[in-house]
C-alpha cells in the first residue's frame, strides 16, 4: 500500500511486453479450477498471500465504524486509483484509534494521516522495542504526528446508546518473561483499565490464510495454520512437483522484498525441475 501506483503500473506494462499474460478477475475455484491449471502448464507457481484478518475478539467489534484492516486499505487505494471502492471510507476530521504493532498497523496509522484525520492513535500491547513493525515506518509515523500508547490491551469497544463508537478500553500492561518465540509477554496490570476517545476503530492484528479448498485435489499440503507447506526437494516446492508456492501464504505475513526473494528462488527452482 505504500508503493507508488505508478511504479506498479510501469512493472506490469514491462512484464505484458516480455510476453507475460496477465489474466485479470478470475478467481481459482470458481472461474477455474487448480486442477485445469495443473493439466495446462508444466509448472504453476501459488502466490496468493494471506487475506483473512485477525479480529480482536473483545466486545462490541461489529459495532459502527469498527474497520478492519485490509478492506480499509484496499478501498482507499481503488478510491485514488479511481476505480469503484465499495469498502472505501474516509477518516477525515475522526479520531481513529488502530490496534496492532505490525507494518499493517503502520499502513493504517498513516493512510489515516493522510486522509487528515483529526488524530490518529495507535494502542500496541507490548511496548516499543517488541513492536514488530517496521522501525523506520514506527519513526515516519511519529514525525507525521501519530500518537502510540504502548502497554496497552484493547479490551472492549464503546458504544453509545446508539451503537456507535465512541472509544476504546484498554488495560495497561507491563513486559514479562519471554515467550516460546524470545518475545517479552505482556501482563495485565489490575485497575489500570480507561477509555481512549474516538470515533473510529480500525483491527489491524495481521492475516491469517483464507480458506483454499482447491488446494488438496491437486495434493498441496497446508500446515496447522493453513500455510501452504513448501517440502519439496526444491526450494519453494510443494507435495505436488509441479507447483511452487511462496510469500506470505507459506510463512505468514512478511515483507514484500520476502515475498520478492521467495519467487525468485521457486523461478529457479522451477528452471531446475523443468530441465531448462
């Protein structure tokens, strides 16, 4: 979401003149299924990423002007491109809070700003130096005048007797002992919860993978978390030979030069299975 539309469009028009079809608005399991795609070409390489967002499972998360993540920062993006955006919503003159520490929360605390929003507050539950978001977007966010409260669990979404939102409850925390990943755990402090004012609320937890039932007749495996699992004997390749898969949707969410770098590995790997 933050790269330049323009260097987008540039990157397609060189890919189209290299001979690269690009087949616009087909969705795999319902235009066409994996299995044709399989039968047709001699390698197919999966790189659809993870689209389902994490909710933050507190009361009142459906309430009015809630917003996750994903359709908040693709509504805004066909909006400038000006294509039709029905998610499109606009935080001008609001006080949005966004939940989340990751390089997703920074889009939002930033499209936000950008969109002149009267403040733009970010709540993370642990503190700066476990915020996994990118610290150069963490340092462009502060100097663009985004406010971060750390140490700071949402807890619930306030309404009115409307069922609009009208803030958020948090709880304060304080830095643990490490988890299983040597990340410090975050421990509520008792009676330290109060409400952050605000007229909107955007969930931006990070994405989890959406459901891809297409996968198993094609004998791609997924792992507990529903990641694609790259097993094979080449880099980026899965249970099937013939398909290779990479990006977020085999690791989880990461960042787009991760995602460069994994294609390229299956690109040669995919060279190497085809002998070429």
């Amino acid at each position: 979401f933050k790269l330049e539309k323009s260097v987008m469009s540039k990157r397609r028009e060189i890919f189209t003149e290299m001979g690269i079809e690009f087949k616009l608005g087909v969705e795999i399991g319902k235009d066409i299924v994996l299995d044709e795609l399989v039968q047709q070409y001699d390698a197919v390489f999966i790189g659809v990423g993870t689209y389902q967002g994490m909710k933050a499972d507190i009361p009142n998360e459906n309430a009015q002007s809630v917003y996750s993540a994903l359709p908040f920062l693709i509504g805004n993006t066909q909006h400038l491109l000006g294509f039709a955006a029905p998610d499109y919503v606009s935080m001008e003159g609001k006080r949005v809070v966004v939940l989340g520490g990751g390089d997703t929360a920074m889009d939002c605390v930033r499209t936000s700003v950008r969109q002149n929003a009267t403040e733009v507050t970010c709540v993370y539950r642990r503190d700066a130096d476990n915020m996994p978001g990118s610290k150069k977007e963490y340092n462009n966010a502060k100097e663009e005048g985004v406010v971060f409260r750390f140490n700071a669990q949402p807890m619930e979404v306030v309404t009115d007797d409307s069922g609009k939102t009208v803030g958020i409850k948090i709880v304060k925390t304080r830095m643990g002992e490490p988890d299983t990943n040597g990340r410090r755990k975050a421990e509520i402090i008792a009676g330290s919860e109060e409400v952050i004012p605000c007229d909107t609320v955007i969930v931006a937890f990070g994405f989890a993978p959406h459901t891809m039932p297409w996968l198993e007749s094609v004998g791609v495996t997924t792992d507990k978390k529903g990641r694609i699992e790259a097993l094979g004997e080449l880099k980026q390749q899965t249970a099937n030979p013939k398909i290779f898969a990479g990006g977020d949707i085999t690791r989880g969410s990461d960042l787009v030069v991760t995602a460069i770098a994994e294609g390229r590995e299956a690109a040669q790997s995919i060279m190497a299975f085809l002998e070429v």
